[in-house]
C-alpha cells in the first residue's frame, strides 16, 4: 500500500512475513497422493495453524502493527468464525485485551473455542453485531480487526503467498477459497509480485457464489446472507467480497469459478486420505475445485490452499469413512 | 559411524540431510491444543512424508548411497508396511528398480499401497521373507535395505532429530515410538549431540513390549511375533530392536515407558482433534505416553513424533468420532 495505491505492495508482504514469524507457523505444501500413487495437486495446510486456520496469519499481523495507545486499549472484532479464534488468539499471544462480538446464534462450541484464548465475548442479536463491535472500538478506544476488508489483514494472508512461492519452485497454479477476500488478495498480490506467470484462480461454493456472479458481470455484488448460508462450508458465508478486496481481486486474479455442495463434502475425504490432513468443508473447496477439473491445467505444479481445519469431529469422521476414493 | 563406534556421528545424521533434502519434506512441529486451549505438548507430524509415514527418509539415505552399480541393479527388501512403501518410493524417485518381498498374509491394501510406486511385488509365505529378500540381493546383485538395523537408515530417520532441535529451540523432552528402533536410534543419537540436556523417551505398546522388557532386564530381548502381532499398532509389531539399535537405545535413550491399547486408540483422536492432523495407531504412541502422564514433567517443551498416518479410513473415522476430548 502506497500514496498512489490501496493495493497492498511485496514490502507490506514481507514485512508482515517478519512480523508473523513468532505467532503463526510456516506451514507444509503436502502433496496429494492418488491411491494409484499420481500426485494431481498439492496442499498448502493451512488447517495446523494453532487456531486451525490461515486467519490467524491476518489477524496477527493487525496486532503486531498496534501502537502502544492502541495495545493499551485492546482491540475488538465481530466474527462467530475463525476470525474470531484468530483474533483472540494473536491478542493473547502479543498480551493485549480483545473482545469477540458474537451473534447468538451461533454455535456454542465455536464460542467455547474463542473463550479459551481469554478474550471477553459480548452476545448480541445477529443484526447488531456490525454496531456493537463499532461502539465498543468507539467507547474504549479498542482497535477494530476487521475480518477481510483491511490493508493489515490482506497483507498477513498474503504471507501464504509468499510461502508458496519459496517451497514450491515449479509452481503453475494457486487455487484459493474465497469469501470476504482477504486471502486470495493477499496470495494474489505476493504470487503477482513474484511470479506473474503463476496462475491465482479464486473458488467459490456454488451457493455462496457473489464473487462469481461479480466477476461475471465486471462489477462486486452482494447476496443476502440467507443465500450464502446455505452452503456447507460456513466459512465462506459472507454476502460479498470487501471493497479494497474487489480491487485487489480484479487486479491480481485470474479466475473464478465455483464447485457443488457434494463436490466440496467428496474434496474434505479426498485430502484427508490423499495427503492426511484433517480440512473443514470450507478448506477443501479449492481441492474441491481441482478435483472437479475446474481450474485448468498448463504447466507446472498446482497447489490448492487448505485454509482450515476446524471441522465437527462427526462430520469429519461421516466424511472419512465414504469409500469413494476417487481422485482426478 | 566410525572406525571407532558403530554408533551413527553427526556427520552421518548431516550428510542424510542433505541427501533427502529433495525427496522428504521437512515436517512441521505442530502444536497439540485441548478444548481449554492449554498446549500441553506438541507434534513432529512424519504422517506428512509422500508415503504417509518417516520410513521414507531412511530409505531414501540408503538409496541415495549406492554407487553406479548397485543403481543398476537395484535395490530389494521385505515387508509389508511403512518401510515396503518407503523403499518403493525413494527408489522410483531417485530411478532404481526395486523389488518388495511381501508376505502372503499382507492385506491388500497394503500391497497395492506398494505396489502404485512402481515397485516389483514377490509374495511369500510369512517364514520365507527373510530368506527370499537374501536371496534376491545374492541373485541380482540388487542392494538389501532392512527396515532399522542398518546405519544408513538409521542416519536417514535421524534427520528427524536434527529438525526438532533446530524447529523447538526450548525443547525439552523428545518423545518417539519404538518398534525395530531405527527411529529412535536417529533420533537420539541427533538429540544428544546437539542438545545432550534434552530427554529421549521411547514407547512401546504394552503387547510389543519387548524393549521395555529389555531395557529393564539390561539386554536386548525377542519376543515372538505372535505376541508383537496382538497390538492395534501394525506398525510396532516387530519381534525385537536390531543389534544396531540396541547399541543406539543404550548410549543414548534416558527411559523405556509403555502404554496400552485403549490409550493408543484413544490418542488417534485427541491428536486428530487437537493437532488437525491424521495419525496411525502406531503414530499415536508416542502421544499417548504423553496424554498418560507416563513421559514425566520437566523444563522445556515435550515433541511427540507422530511417525506416520497410514490408517484405514474406517478406523480413523470410529476413532474422531468418538466423543472423549480429554488432554492431559
């Protein structure tokens, strides 16, 4: 990000690569193995992130980049998801105060799971948790993180991008799930700024598909989050992309397409066998996509980011043990 | 090794690092986090290797040191598990034939696991796998790889050692399962030269308990494999630690601990769970000494080697689903 531009630039990258390094893990590109033993694609495993996604990158970055007023004051987000993990978990890891908006609608053991890094959670309607969490940073001069829409946030998500092109030399194409944007602008910018041969080729749930549709037709749209939420992969249930996200998105990205419900359930099975990584619904939609011969071919390696491993022992074990063992 | 000790050097442990750099990946060290967001220890995730277990760096160390002719001739071992894939792969990767003498009671899947690296398959009755494995090597000239006593391969999962040190600066305690030994023979020769104040705990199942066994008595003790065979562990139901190992595990491991069955199986789901990554029985052991309370406390961060993640997809989704999410 510079004067000129909003776009966050290789320096914001590699100094949120810096800031990082003691929080978040470096994480593996496993490759994912066929049961005839070919390896399509590989996996970038986002999943062993300690909050068991890439957000933890984002949100970690934001803290470290706190002045000392502002670490004072803590900081506060509005997110039911891994966001919200993320958030909790960088605040406790850098010794700041954070405070977790939370719809109260959403599940309890995703509350649970943002109450052991020690952040205070605030319950709210669903409708008001924009407001709240805009009060609260108004009221005590707390920092808000916001989930996607966000210099600081893109930069620290764009660390997997500067990864993947160090670990994997013949690098062809980056398959990403999107939702709000903050990931695949980040990897976009950082694979663009170091390879631009490198294909970015973005992924959707069919039903949460905004981005598609937007990509379609040359402008952002917004779904009701009654439409996206019906999707399987309850991380990617935001109604649009953000705003500096579509920007970066129409500058550095390739393509979008968009997989099924059933194809993004078969993808979870797919890596877990193929490449032994436990991946919830919304991570296995860039293999998902892969798998269903949606991103194309052209040369090079084809690395799929598994964003997330935060999956419901139940579903994960229904998902294991399908036989279809069906690969590319 | 040296004219002087048969025990594996740093240089040995070196000098395989550099020769699996291309072929294995360096795993990560990932963090075990339980529902109340304690760490209570962390993982060396092995599973990750292209063949789904740390076998592959062994094999690949010895295939990296033939010489031209034993490259033309080939390389040839017996077994039905980790080390079979393990030879078959590092030998297709580095463009040797390679022979697997497998026996007739092997399941299928395991075979066929094998066989998609492009291996040569020769089945046997169980008692003649030694025998025909020898008497490949004396016929073709093709280079015998045993599954751990062997220094090369001992070298090979050493590599394992050096990793851990370097990725866990405040290590403290190491903990590694145990079944011929070659891991931990590795291991611990790597953790003791560079890090002589870190502990090396080695685990066996209660049912293959023959080092405890032997450790206790002060020499090396056989069991019958009828025995070995009884644990849920496939990968630890070897008779006996080689000679080599033996020398390795007296020089350097600190303590011999056991656990059993229901703790093994019960491990395969916290690490599933709190670590998001797959794991075998056999992989889940050291894990489960740890979950016991049977490693003992001390300064530092304890690192349980979870060795591999072949695991029969009906197995691993019994063991997630399961509901106890109790870590230590």
């Amino acid at each position: 990000m510079t004067a000129d531009s909003p776009l966050v630039s290789l320096a914001d990258l590699r100094a949120a690569a810096e800031r990082i390094a003691g929080t978040c893990l470096r994480t593996p590109v496993v490759p994912l193995v066929a049961p005839d033993g070919r390896v399509p694609f590989a996996v970038k495993a986002e999943g062993l992130q300690p909050t068991g996604a890439f957000k933890l990158r984002g949100a970690t970055n934001a803290v470290a980049l706190l002045d000392d007023e502002q670490r004072r004051a803590g900081v506060v987000t509005h997110s039911s998801g891994n966001h919200a993990q993320a958030v909790a978990y960088a605040a406790h890891a850098a010794g700041v105060r954070a405070t977790i908006v939370i719809p109260e609608t959403a599940p309890a053991i995703k509350v649970a799971a943002t109450r052991r890094w020690g952040a205070e959670i605030v319950m709210v309607a669903p409708s008001e948790r924009h407001a709240r969490a805009e009060k609260i940073a108004a009221e005590t001069g707390a920092e808000l993180i916001p989930p996607y829409d966000d210099a600081r946030v893109i930069a620290g998500q764009g660390t997997v991008g500067l990864e993947v092109v160090e670990q994997v030399p013949d690098l062809g194409t980056v398959v990403v799930p999107v939702s709000g944007g903050g990931l695949v602008s980040g990897i976009a910018a950082a694979v663009k700024a170091l390879r631009p041969d490198v294909r970015v080729v973005a992924v959707e749930p069919e039903l949460a598909g905004d981005l598609a549709e937007g990509w379609a037709a040359g402008e952002r749209r917004v779904w009701s989050v009654e439409d996206t939420s019906r999707t399987v992969a309850d991380g990617l249930r935001t109604d649009s992309v953000g705003v500096l996200n579509w920007e970066h998105i129409t500058a550095y990205v390739d393509d979008v397409v968009t997989v099924s419900e059933e194809e993004i359930l078969a993808a979870v099975g797919v890596v877990v066998r193929g490449a032994r990584l436990v991946v919830e619904p919304s991570g296995a939609v860039a293999a998902a996509a892969v798998l269903a011969g949606r991103v194309g071919g052209g040369a090079g390696t084809t690395v799929a980011i598994a964003s997330g491993a935060n999956i419901d022992p139940s579903l994960l074990a229904a998902l294991v043990g399908t036989q279809d063992q069906t690969v590319v």
